[in-house]
C-alpha cells in the first residue's frame, strides 16, 4: 500500500485588501447620521406647498414676516435644543423670557435709571434662574419635568404679583422716553429694510446663536459632554465627564436665551404684559424635537432646531397668508410632533443599520 498525504488543511487563504465602500454609499450614511435630515425635507415640502397655496408667501414682505417669526422662536429653540441633547428639560423657558422683560423694565422705571443698568440686573436675574434650575436638578436627582414645573409655576406667580404691586396694573409703565433706550432698541429690535423685506434684528441673533451652538457641539470638549451626559449620565461620570457642571451650564443656556427673547419682547413694544410666555415652553420644545432633538437625549443638533423653527414660522405666517382659519396651527403643532417624533426614530435606526 502506499501511503497517502494527509489533506493540507484550509485556511483562510490570503487576505483580501479592504477597500473603501464607493463616495455614493458614504454619502448616504453621512446624510442618514444627520438629526436635522428629517426636518430639512419636512422644511422643503412646508415652503412648496405654501409657496404654491398662499399668494403673497413668496413676496419680500412675506420671507421677511416668515423669518422673524422663526427667529422670534428660533433663539430660544437654540439652547433648548442643546439642553434636549443633554437629557433634560426646561418647562420654565416661556416664562422667564417674560420674566427677563419685566425685570428690565421695572428696574429702569423704578430707579429712574439709565435703560442699560435694568438690561444688566434681567441679565443676571435670568442667569440666577438657569443655575437655581441646573444646581437643584443635580443635587436632588429629581426629574427635570419637576424641577422646572415648580419654577414655571413660582415664576408665574413672581411676573403677575410683582407686577400689580409695583405698578398697580398687571403691565409695566413705557420706558420709551427713557435715557439708554434708543441704543437698547438698536441691540434688541432694530430692523432693516433690504430688497422691500423687513428684516428684524433677532434673525442676526438667531443665526449668531446657530453658528456658536454648531461650533460648540462639533468643535469642543464642552459638545462631547453634553452628548455623552445625555446619552448616559452615569457612564459619562464614569469616564470622567463633569456631568453636574455640564447640565448646570446648559440651564444658563436656556437662561441667556430667554434673557436676549426678553429684551427684545420689551423693547419692541416699550412695555410688557406680566401673564406673557405661558405655554412658549412647548413650542420652543417642539422645534426642537422636529429639529431631530430625540425625547430621550444624546441626539439632535443645533441647526436642525433652527429648520424647526423655520417650519413654524413658514406654517404660522403661511396659514395667515392662504387666509385659513388659524385654529388649524394647533393641529398642525401636534401633527408634526408625533411625524417628527417617529421620522426621528426611523432615521437612527437606518443610521445604525447602514454599514
């Protein structure tokens, strides 16, 4: 007999060079990764059907209504936007925009002072505000729906009662004749005329908060904090991320932002009303959410609530121009909350499938 060679074993032969998947397929997973995909698409069809329904939409009066109303919304869904990504909330938001207004206010009327020394005490009552909201969220572990429930509801009381025991009325006196508020008008609610369109001073604060928000989340450290605190707060603590430090921050966020919305509620219209702001909270919330902020946090960014806040400012003024009823907003608030909520969903997972 002759003996036979034992079978070679079979390995796994040569290697086969890895090779870059094509510039199509990379594309296509970059654009799925991105939060604000959804509300950009949601952004295109929004201005083509009113561009199309509503005859004076597309006018240089009409895109120059159309963004201030998104700015009006937009500098707030900015830092709401940055706090969604860190994993909490601020229910006290609308409220402390009005908040902010009367303070300047009643400090300038009552000290018979120069317009700017009211604008400096708002600014720092607000940012007092945002760390009350961060310091006791930390401390006691409560749920950030509890803590600011408790300081909208305080600071509901504070606008109104203040108010009627300062000035006897539930408004504040005119500041208008006031030394300081021509330039403060300037800063906060000046407006341009470009091209037959009215452009208000807040779409240059709106975009000015876009770019620092964009730059913060994508080029610095604090960014990865707030993603990570979101994503998980104890694993972040874990790896050695400020997690009480960075949340208290965001709060002083929301807090600068309301302070600027403020200043401009007041010196646009020279005297506020205290009962303004109630319900704001939920709007700024929504464009976020739209934006492609999810509920649970770690996700979203800071120009997808800019589109957010486009959507409800070419839906609002689009309505208005199409001369529908103007009850139908609600709906649509609630309509594109849930759609926004589910593409969010759909977006991530293909995202996460997507090799």
């Amino acid at each position: 007999m002759t003996a036979t060679a034992p079978p070679r074993p079979q390995g796994p032969g040569p290697a086969e060079p890895l090779t870059a998947p094509p510039p199509a397929r990379r594309l296509t997973r970059r654009l799925l990764t991105r939060p604000e995909l959804g509300s950009v698409v949601g952004a295109l069809a929004v201005f083509l059907f009113f561009a199309v329904a509503a005859d004076g939409f597309l006018t240089a009066a009409g895109l120059g209504t159309v963004l201030y109303a998104a700015s009006a919304i937009g500098i707030m869904a900015v830092p709401v936007a940055l706090l969604m990504i860190g994993g909490e909330f601020d229910l006290s938001a609308g409220v402390l925009v009005t908040t902010a207004a009367l303070t300047s206010s009643m400090v300038s009327y009552q000290l018979t002072a120069n317009v700017w020394v009211g604008v400096g005490v708002s600014l720092l009552v607000a940012l007092a505000v945002g760390l009350f909201n961060g310091f006791l969220l930390t401390r006691t572990r409560l749920p950030s729906f509890i803590i600011t429930l408790g300081t909208f509801l305080m600071l509901t009381g504070l606008n109104l009662g203040v108010t009627k025991l300062v000035s006897g009325t539930v408004s504040t006196k005119t500041i208008a004749d006031m030394e300081g508020f021509p330039s403060a008008r300037a800063v906060f609610a000046s407006e341009l005329t470009l091209g037959g369109a009215t452009l208000k001073v807040t779409i240059l604060w709106w975009l000015g908060l876009v770019v620092a928000a964009t730059w913060i989340l994508l080029r610095t450290r604090f960014g990865n904090w707030v993603f990570a605190v979101g994503g998980s707060a104890d694993a972040a603590r874990a790896v050695g991320v400020p997690v009480r430090r960075t949340k208290i921050l965001l709060y002083t966020g929301v807090a600068f932002g309301a302070w600027i919305s403020g200043q401009h509620l007041l010196f646009s219209f020279d005297a506020v009303q205290s009962g303004e702001g109630v319900g704001n909270e939920l709007i700024y919330i929504i464009a976020a959410v739209i934006g492609g902020c999810l509920i649970t946090g770690g996700y979203g960014s800071a120009v997808g609530s800019a589109v957010g806040a486009l959507i409800f400012g070419m839906t609002g003024k689009g309505i208005v121009y199409a001369e529908w009823n103007p009850d139908w907003f609600t709906f649509f608030l609630g309509a594109m909350l849930l759609l926004a909520t589910l593409l969010n969903a759909w977006v991530r997972k293909r995202a996460e499938a997507t090799p």
